[in-house]
C-alpha cells in the first residue's frame, strides 16, 4: 500500500478489542511508515496531504489519532501540529482530542502506553487538561510499571494546572477503593499501586489513606494469603517502600507490618526479597536496637548486590539500587561492595548504558553515582569547623564512620577506580545531561572530591586528564554569580541552603587539590585560566579587615587546609606568564596579605611562595616598598623580622622574597636607603652567614641578597659602603667561601672584591 493509499483510507480505520482495524498497514513495511512520519512532521501548511489531514481531524478525530498510531507518532509531534494548523479555538480543540483518546481507552487496552504518551504530549504542549478523565486513568493502574508512571506524569501535570481538584479526585478514588469492604486481587492492586504511586507528589494525602485502618485491613488479609498470589505481595512491597517518605507512615510501618517485612527478608521469591530489605533498609534508622538484633546489615546487602550483577528484571535492578544507596552508608556493605569487581563493572556498565541520549534514566544514574560516591569516601585530612563537629554529634552516623574501615583499601580501591575503570572519563560522558538533574551533578562532584583527597600527585593528574577539571568548573560557574567589587572579581552562590554549600566546599577543594598537581596553562581547556582564580580565593575565606557580605558568610567556614591548598593552587596559577593572569591574581590576593603573612608556619611559607612568583607586578611591590605609607612600611618591617625566623623554610622563602624583589635596582635603593630597616636586615644576614652555613638552601639566597644590596650601596655612595664595613661581616663572608656552595662562593667573592676583604 503506498503513503498516498494510506491517507485517503484513514476513513476506513476502525477500533476493536485487539486493536486497529480497517487497512492492511502490514503492507505499508517500516521505512514507508518512517517516510511518511517525517514528510508529515516537516510538511508546511500548502501540503495536500497535511492540509487533508487537518481538516480529517475536526471532522473525524479518532480516525486521525487511530491513524497517527499506525505511523508511530510517539512523541504526539503530528497531532500538534495539526491542531494548531486548525482555525478553531486551540483549547476546545485539544479538549477534544483528549476526550477522543479517552474514549479509545475506554475500548481497547492493547493501546494504552501510546495514547497515554500523546495524552501527555497534549496537555504539557498546551497546558490544557480535562481532570473529569482521571477517574478512569487510575483504574489502569496496576502492574505495567510504563502505564503507572503514564499516568502519574499526567497526575503531575493535573495538579500543576488545577491542583484543587485533581487533589480532590484523587483523594475520593482512593478512599472509595479503601472503604470496599472485599478487594479482590486486581482491584487490591490497582488500590495499593496508586496509593503507591501518589506518595512522592501527595504524600499527606496517602498517609491518611496509608495509615487507616480499613486499609491495614486490606494488607493484612492480603499478607495472610500471599501464597495464593505473589503479585499482590509485590505491589504492596512496592508501597510500603514509597510511604517511607513520611515519618507517620514509616512509625505506623514498623508497629504494623515488620514482622511481616521480615518474613519476607527470607522468601523463595528474589522480587519479594530485594522489595523487603529495600523496605526495612527505608525504615533502619527508625527500628529500636532490640528489632534489629536478628539482622545482619551485610545480609541485607548480598541480595542486592547478587542482583544487580546477575538478575535480568531491570526493575527490580533499580529497586537493588535504590536499596544499595541506603546500605552503602555503613562501612562493612562498602567494603563488601568494593571487593566485588563483577559488581563495579556491571555499576559503571549499568551508568553507561543509561546516559546515552536515547536510554537516559537520571534515577538510575543517581543510584549508581550514589553508590560510587558512598565507597569513594575517604576520611578528610582535617577536621571541619566546630559548627560541623558539633552538628555531626547530634545526627545519627549509621555506623559509617567506623575505624575498623581501611583507608588505605579505599585508596586502593579509588586508584583502580581511575586508572582501570576510567570513571571519570565515564563521567565526563554523561555532563551533557548533568543540568537535567542536580543531584546527579552533585554525586559526581562528590566522586571527584573523594578520590581527590589521596595526595598521591599520579592520580591526581590522572583525575585531570579524564576531565575532572571541566566537571569541577562546570559544577562553580553553572552555581555561581560572578560580582565586582572595586578591583576584585568575586564567585557568589546562586542559591542559598546548607546541601548547596556543601557541595560547593567540595567543588572548590577538588579545584584547588587538581590544580595543585598539573600545570594550569595547559591543563584548562574549556575555560580560561583566569576563570579559576575567583574560585580559588573563596577558599582563603573572609577578609577580616573588611565587613562581612551576607551572601558569603558561609567563608566563615573555610579551614586552615582550605587556605593551604588554595594558596598551593594559586602559586601554580601564578608561575604562568600571562601578564592578564598575574595582574588578576595580584589584584585578589591583595585584601588577604597582612592575614597571611602573619599566620602559621606552613600558610606564611605557601603566602610567600605565591607573592615570591608574583613580585615583579609593580601592584605588589609597592604593597612592600612604597615605604612613604606606614601600612607598607610595616608590612616590610614584618618581613624583615621573619627572616630571623627559627624556622629555616620560612627564612629560605622569604630570603628569596627578599632577593627577587632586591634584583630590581628601585627596590634594592629603598632598602638600603631606610637605615633601620637596613640594619635589621644586614644584621640577620651576618647572623645566617656566621651560624647557619650548613643551611645551603638558605645560605644561598641570603649571598644573592647580600651581593644586590652592596651594589646598591656602591652605586649610591662609597662612604655608604665603606660604612658597613666590619670584622662580623669579613668573618662571615670568609666562612661562606670556605663552607658555602658553588653558588654562594662565587656570591660572596664578588661582595669580598666590592669590600676588599
């Protein structure tokens, strides 16, 4: 039969019980059906055929849309069209092509799953709906989970366009169902599936039917007779897992059916088993100490886990899932899981499989990310704040902090993570769709900041080069609002909550961590370097000498390591030749330099080691050396005094502080030039010279030093000069050419000549 044929026959089509009848389209093979969807989908409004069919629509709907159903028009593409090519009213239109599907419904159910999906198409494209069809839409719930998440897309749509009624219709069906005196078994599980269904988008609406007693009574009896049908157990299974979402439903599950939900635990059923523990695993954190004492976690876990890996019901491989993320949270099940190699690869098959464009499930995805995140986790290398210490005392820990738990087996375990399996790389895969779901986004943030957290640079690097960088970056400018504040560039969250700036936390310490670890200018790819640096900041925390911004209390936060690591970070940042980059740095470094360069060891050595890198951008030289203004004076004076330190890294950094900035002859004369701050200075030196010469590192730059600021007094004047001239400083020179390195020897011979030592 031709494409032509077709049309002018639709008047013949006709519906009965088993489906479509009227014309042979058996005869019309696959590629004329296809031919003819897309000539139809692209067609403009001169198209004979369309225009045909249009007007075939006004006056014969249900031809049309019996039609449509041979062609396979899924995605309602057609019908749309078609009704908004008609001159009539768009909303009486679509009302009737709603009330015409519903009417196909009412005869035949071997055409359910496609009209539903155009019924969606409909009232999503048109925001049109008709809540009178609900009635009969929840009685085809049931066990075809396609038809039941159907009709709970439609449910969702009815309550964003008339939520007083459509919640009105839906309470009186079920409590309609729930005061049968007899449910049979299909009328039993069409009660408890929409029941079950409803939970997520009605939930104190189904606590109410959940928990009365009428229907109690329904469960009971269908628990006392689940031999005779398990489908029925299964259904209500699937419910009283869905009713964990409220606390009143979780404390009525647990006085009412936990004993039930035990036996079960031990069914011949796999189905039955793998829906018992997911419902008990819902409810653990809520089940008295005495209740639990006859289970065993990790035997909560083996059916799950036994399941994903071999079981061929992809549902219910969801379901084990949804239950493995709760069960992950306790270390003995993590450390089950990891052990299980079959089990990672089907994990990260069952990703893949689920994140290409055609087959994405984002709840799937979530499971296995989830899951990923809970075994990745490694203990931090520092505690947080006293806020978080004490919030984590008052929140039960599930036992998943144990000691008994091995940090070294997860390291383990995340290295072969990314160097075998590739994971990142997996991840990196599926950002395309990241944005379609921010718990998703979330959980691979949490993967990255997992495996980041092993200092070990290998795998760092490797994080990096699968395309952790980009995900991290992705995750901070998609959550952020780039603000100017004067001559500074700041990263402020665009959304507020507590989980948002968790997640935040991780993002920047996995920045910082991989950008401590590989060389910025050639690892950013996407974005530009500069991109990075308001980001990296945050993590130095709030400026104390400026007022709080409330949209960044949350800096109060940031930890010793965080400004560590962040300073790590931005050295690397700084060590490019950018000028751009550089100036930019300087620029956001500026408001937190008289903190640093006071505080801990380790954090005045990393401040140092990034100004070090940075001196010759005359911004932040003249923060030292314009010394007409006190606070720069000051900041100098500190410097100086540092140098004294008693700890030798700190001395070696800020000598060669001291020397790059020296090498610039303006700046060797305002030292020189300042007597108090020279003597100071000049008297360190001889000190280091004298009692520190096995200290090479130090030594050296101290004699580079040494030579800049003679010069600088030769140049100036020989009566200066002369003026320094000593038995401490010829004693300490000779002791560097005795003892000191190549380097510093010929240094010194070179201050010796200028001195006539």
């Amino acid at each position: 039969m031709s494409e032509l044929n077709l049309i002018n026959e639709l008047k013949n089509l006709r519906l009965s019980d088993s489906g479509i009848d009227g014309i042979n389209s058996e005869n019309l093979d696959t590629d004329q059906k296809t031919r003819l969807r897309n000539r139809l989908k692209d067609a403009n409004t001169s198209d004979n055929d369309f225009r045909a069919l249009s007007q075939q629509l006004i006056d014969n709907p249900t031809q049309v849309l019996l039609f449509l159903k041979i062609l396979d028009d899924h995605s309602g593409s057609i019908l749309a069209k078609l009704i908004k090519y008609s001159h009539v009213s768009y909303d009486s239109h679509v009302l009737g092509m709603l009330s015409a599907i519903r009417s196909i419904l009412i005869k035949s159910s071997n055409v359910r799953e496609y009209y539903l999906k155009v019924y969606i198409s409909l009232i999503s494209q048109f925001r049109v709906t008709n809540i009178q069809h609900l009635n009969l839409f929840l009685t085809f719930v049931g066990e075809n989970k396609d038809v039941n998440n159907a009709v709970l897309i439609i449910l969702v749509h009815d309550l964003e366009l008339n939520k007083k009624e459509s919640v009105v219709t839906i309470n009186e069906y079920l409590q309609l169902q729930m005061d049968e005196k007899f449910l049979d078994d299909e009328a039993l599980k069409n009660f408890i599936s929409t029941l079950g269904i409803c939970f997520p988008i009605l939930p104190d609406c189904c606590s109410k039917i959940y928990t009365n007693s009428a229907t109690k009574q329904h469960i009971l009896d269908s628990f006392s007779n689940h031999g005779k049908d398990l489908t029925s157990t299964i259904v209500i299974l699937r419910c009283v897992a869905a009713s964990s979402i409220s606390e009143t439903c979780r404390t009525f599950t647990i006085q009412e059916y936990y004993s039930h939900l035990i036996d079960y635990l031990r069914s011949q059923n796999v189905r039955i088993r793998i829906l018992a523990v997911l419902s008990v695993v819902k409810l653990w954190t809520f089940i008295q100490a005495e209740q639990k004492s006859k289970i065993h976690i990790t035997d909560l876990a083996k059916d799950l886990l036994l399941y994903i890996t071999e079981g061929d019901d992809f549902e219910y491989i969801e379901y084990s899932l949804e239950g493995l993320v709760y069960l992950s949270l306790f270390w003995k099940v993590r450390d089950l899981i990891r052990m299980d190699v079959s089990l990672i690869e089907k994990l990260i098959q069952i990703l893949h499989i689920n994140a290409t464009e055609k087959t994405i499930n984002t709840s799937v995805q979530y499971g296995v990310l989830a899951i990923l995140s809970n075994i990745t986790k490694l203990k931090q290398p520092e505690a947080d704040t006293t806020r978080r210490k004490l919030k984590d005392v008052s929140v039960p820990q599930m036992d998943s902090g144990s000691n008994e738990e091995k940090q070294e087996n997860i390291k383990l375990f995340n290295k072969q993570l990314v160097e075998q399996y590739k994971i990142v790389s997996k991840l990196s895969a599926i950002k395309t769709y990241q944005l379609s779901s921010g718990n998703n986004f979330n959980e691979i943030i949490s993967i990255i900041y997992h495996i980041s957290t092993d200092q070990s640079k290998s795998i760092r690097v490797e994080l990096v080069k699968q395309g952790s960088l980009v995900l991290v970056m992705n995750f901070l400018v998609n959550n952020s609002n780039i603000e100017k504040l004067e001559n500074r560039v700041v990263a402020i969250p665009a959304q507020k909550g507590e989980m948002i700036l968790k997640q935040r936390f991780k993002a920047l310490r996995s920045l910082a961590r991989l950008l401590i670890c590989v060389n910025p200018q050639v690892s950013f790819q996407k974005y530009d370097v500069k991109s990075a640096i308001p980001f990296l900041v945050e993590l130095l925390g709030p400026i104390t000498s400026e007022p709080i911004n409330p949209n960044q209390l949350y800096l109060q936060e940031m930890t010793t390591l965080d400004v560590y690591e962040s300073l790590l970070a931005l050295t690397n940042v700084a060590a490019g030749e950018n000028s751009d980059t550089r100036k930019l740095l300087v620029s956001q470094i500026i408001p937190y330099i008289d903190e640093l360069i006071v505080s801990k060891d380790h954090i005045q050595i990393a401040s140092f080691e990034l100004l070090n890198n940075l001196i010759s951008e005359p911004l932040l030289l003249a923060k030292f050396f314009n010394i007409e203004q006190n606070t720069n004076k000051q900041r100098l004076h500190i410097v100086v005094k540092l140098l004294n330190s008693d700890k030798v890294k700190l001395q070696v950094v800020i000598a060669g502080f001291l020397v790059n900035a020296t090498n610039f002859d303006v700046i060797a004369d305002v030292v020189v030039e300042s007597k108090t701050l020279f003597d100071k200075l000049f008297e360190t030196i001889i000190s280091i010279m004298s009692d520190q010469i096995k200290e090479s590192s130090l030594v050296d730059p101290i004699s580079f030093l040494l030579v800049n600021l003679v010069y600088a007094l030769a140049n100036k004047d020989e009566a200066l000069l002369n003026g320094i001239k000593s038995d401490r400083l010829k004693s300490a020179c000779v002791n560097v050419s005795n003892n000191g390195t190549t380097d510093s020897k010929e240094a010194i011979t070179s201050v010796r000549s200028l001195l006539n030592f």
